[in-house]
C-alpha cells in the first residue's frame, strides 16, 4: 500500500510478470537441463571414446550460451524489475526473508556463468578430463541456483510453518519445496532433450546418422517425464485445499491451464517413449521445433497454474494480491485503506485523503484493492465484467467479493468506502444504459 501502483492498460502488470516469468523459466530450466546433459555426457563420451558426442556438445554449449545466457539474464532482470513495480510490498517481503538464500543464489549464478564461458573458450585447449571437471562446477552451480530459488518460489504459494515461526528454514524448505524440486528437475532434463534435439537439426556438418545417435543420445534424457503425473499429485496434496479446489473446477481458467499443461507434457512423453524409445525415430528440425513449443506450452501452464492458484494471496494467508497483509485487516476494515496509499490518493490527482471528492476517493479505491488484478477494459478488465449490472449487484459484489469467488480478496473498509467504489464502478459502464435498480438482489454474472 505504501508504494506507487503501477498500471499498466491492457495487459495488467500481473500479466506482465507472467509473460516474462514463462520465457524466463522455460529458459532457466533448459539451461540447468542442458548443463546436467554437457557435463555427464561429456563424461561419458570421454570414458567411451565417442568422438560424435564430444563434437555435437562442443556446438551444443554454443547454442546454449547464445540462447540462455543472453536471453536467461535479460529476462531475469527482467522479472526483478516486473515484480518490484508490481507487487513492491511481497517483492519487499521476499528480500528480508530471504536476503541470504538470495545472495547464495547470485554467487552460484556468477559461478555457473563464468564457468559456462570457461567451458565453452577451453574446449580442445585443456586435457579431457580438466575440461570434464569444469563442465560439473557449470553444472552444479547452475542446478544449486534451481535449488535455491526453488525454495522461494514455492515458499509463496505454501509458507507452512513460516507463518508462525517466520524461520529462514521453515520457509525455505515449505511444504511444496520437495515435490516443486522433483517437478523442475523433470523439467530441466525434458527441456535439454528437446533442445539436444533442435541443436542437432540447426547444426551444419552431421550426417543423418550421425544426428540420429545424438538424438537417441537425447531423448533418453525425457525418461524422467514419466514422473511427471506421480509427482504433480505429490505437488498438489501439498497445496493448500483452496487452491486445489481452483484447479479442480472452481476456477474455469485454472483448470484449463492445468488440462492443457498436463495434455501438453503427456504428448511429449507420449512420444518420446513411442516415437524415440520403442521405434527409434529419427526428429527433423520441423518435429523438435514442434516438440519445443509443445513443452514450453506445458511449462508455461503449469507456471500460470501455480501462479494463479495462489490467489487471492501473494503470499499465502500473509498478503493478499493487493498487498495488502492479513494481519492489517481488521484496522483496514476500520479506518478504510486510502489513510495508508498516499500514492494513490496522488494518482487520483489529490495531495491529500481529506481533500478527495468522492467521486476520486471511489476510483483511488478501486485502484488500491482492484488493479493488481483488475485492468479497466483489458485482461480482466472490470468494465466489461461488469457491464450492464445494476448498483444492487454490484454492492451485493463488493460485500462478497471473497465468500462468492474465494480467488478474490475482500473488500476492506468502512459503508462509506463501499459505498463509494460502488459508485465509481457504477460510472465505469454509463452512458450504456444500465438498467434500472428495482431493489432486489440480482444474479450477478
Ligand atoms: C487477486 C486478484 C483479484 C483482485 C485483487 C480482485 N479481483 Fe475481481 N476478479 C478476479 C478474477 C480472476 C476474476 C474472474 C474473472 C472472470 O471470471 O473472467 C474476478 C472477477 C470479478 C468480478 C465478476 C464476478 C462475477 O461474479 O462475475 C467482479 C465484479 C470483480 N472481480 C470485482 C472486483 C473488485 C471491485 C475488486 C477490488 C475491490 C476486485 N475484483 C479485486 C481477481 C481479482
């Protein structure tokens, strides 16, 4: 509430998150997948001579610096600055919890960079073996950073027992932590295996035979995906039963997501067991390209799921979307939440709460509890959803926004305040002839 809200038309900044997040995690986990693969087949095709595999890995490493050390730390940046305009109070939140889980993570990001370059600027200039180990310290650091963030991540959706204790440890290693870690590593391995796949097609000067051991070489690393479903059941008896019930039908948009997240990682496996395993395939460019956008459809779901299930909270019974804290809420309920978002009383062109029409008050209600959420006509937008609803069901809305869609925060705030956002919303859609209030409470859907 202290902070400046950031609107952002159209899309809505939680949709901004969600667009850099998706490319980011597809990236991270196939560069995490991808270091696991260099390392332990480099490994192995020294120990079994196979000069094939040390040739394709050598290209293989400089896709993946080109791809995911460029694209990975832009979008990186790219999802501090998201949600630190965004969400600035769990942003703040996140940092004092975890400063040192998050200091550990950077020095394990700089190790997995500079040891990726070295990797990569070594190649046929040390002894075998040398260049072996630096692919494992690539490898393990970038695989400690999965660990680590991991931890973070899942913290929000299910602090546990943080929220009495607020402990480093019990947030950290929260109810979800292990089977998220089971799910991304699947992940990480299924996204390197594809990618094997895409490299090999790209790269100039492989026979077909040749491409096609590597692509075997590859795909076995999409055996894991056959824990995919155990594991995203783990997943989900771990999770709090709200957001379970979201995915299971309470929240149609969830639950599609979550349908075509799990159809598309089926698909995948599918035909990696038949296609690569039991008839050893061969993959063209056309397959593997179509084969990478189906798991970054698969990984981007199930990243939307999680995000969205964890409504209406940012950090689960600590913080609503809004940022507004649980603890805060009965004196918000009391004293209304304008008298704590100076900013906004500002956005709405006032210098002070005092000095507001009512008129203002009602938009700078709205943008205090609602835009986190809510655009005006855009994704979600509030104009559209509530087109053509009388004044009755609009306040019958507001005074159940939680208890009809549980996705949603309360409103808080003292008649006045609600009053008021109702009749801001009410002006939102005039000029479109509402019909008149007759005095009963309608449907309102
Ligand atoms: C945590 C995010 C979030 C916040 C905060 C939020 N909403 Fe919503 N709201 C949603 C979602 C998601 C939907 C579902 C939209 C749909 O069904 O397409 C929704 C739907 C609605 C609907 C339509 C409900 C229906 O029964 O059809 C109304 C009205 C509404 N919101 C008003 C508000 C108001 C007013 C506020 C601020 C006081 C608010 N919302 C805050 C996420 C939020």
């Amino acid at each position: 509430m202290q902070y400046p809200i950031w609107e952002v038309p159209m899309l809505g900044g939680g949709m901004v998150i969600a667009i850099i997040a998706i490319i980011h995690v597809t990236i991270a986990h196939f560069a995490v997948g991808a270091g696991l693969f260099a390392a332990v087949t480099e490994t192995k095709a020294i120990w079994y001579n196979q000069p094939l595999l040390l040739r394709f890995l050598r290209d293989f490493i400089r896709y993946l610096i080109l791809v995911s050390f460029v694209l990975g730390a832009l979008t990186g940046v790219g999802i501090w600055f998201s949600i630190s305009l965004v969400s600035p109070e769990a942003t703040s939140t996140l940092i004092h919890q975890f400063v040192w889980g998050w200091a550990t993570e950077w020095v394990f990001f700089f190790l997995e960079i500079t040891a990726g370059y070295i990797y990569y600027y070594t190649w046929d200039r040390l002894e075998p073996r040398k260049h072996a180990i630096i692919g494992w310290i690539y490898a393990v650091s970038a695989y400690m950073s999965l660990v680590i963030i991991n931890g973070i991540l899942t913290f929000m959706l299910t602090p546990g027992a943080w929220l009495e204790t607020f402990s480093f440890w019990d947030g950290f290693f929260n109810p979800t932590y292990w089977p998220s870690l089971v799910l991304r590593t699947i992940s990480c391995t299924s996204l390197a295996a594809i990618f094997v796949m895409v490299a090999v097609n790209f790269a100039r000067g492989y026979t077909r035979e040749e491409r096609h051991q590597v692509i075997m070489e590859g795909g076995k690393w999409m055996v894991p995906l056959a824990l995919m479903l155990p594991a995203s059941i783990w997943f989900f008896i771990q999770v709090p039963q709200e957001a379970r019930l979201l995915v299971s039908g309470q929240a149609i948009a969830m639950t599609l997501f979550f349908l075509f997240g799990v159809a598309a990682s089926t698909l995948v496996g599918l035909y990696a067991y038949f296609g690569l395993i039991l008839r050893q395939r061969y993959i063209n460019l056309e397959t593997s390209i179509l084969l990478g956008m189906i798991a970054f459809i698969a990984t981007g779901s199930m990243e939307f799921v999680r995000e969205g299930i964890r409504k209406p909270f940012i950090i689960y019974e600590y913080m609503y979307s809004n940022a507004i804290r649980t603890a805060d809420s009965g004196l918000l309920n009391q004293e209304g939440v304008l008298a704590w978002a100076p900013w906004t009383v500002l956005a709405v062109g006032g210098t002070s709460e005092a000095e507001l029409t009512p008129e203002q008050r009602g938009e700078a209600l709205f943008r205090a509890q609602c835009l986190r959420c809510h655009t005006l006509d855009g994704f979600n937008g509030i104009k559209p959803l509530i087109k053509r609803w009388p004044e009755n069901s609009i306040r019958h809305a507001l005074e159940n926004l939680h208890v009809e869609q549980y996705y949603m925060p309360p409103f808080f705030g003292p008649e006045k305040d609600l009053e008021e956002l109702t009749r801001y919303l009410l002006s939102l859609n005039q000029g479109e002839a509402a019909p008149q209030s007759n005095g009963k409470i309608t449907a309102n859907g």
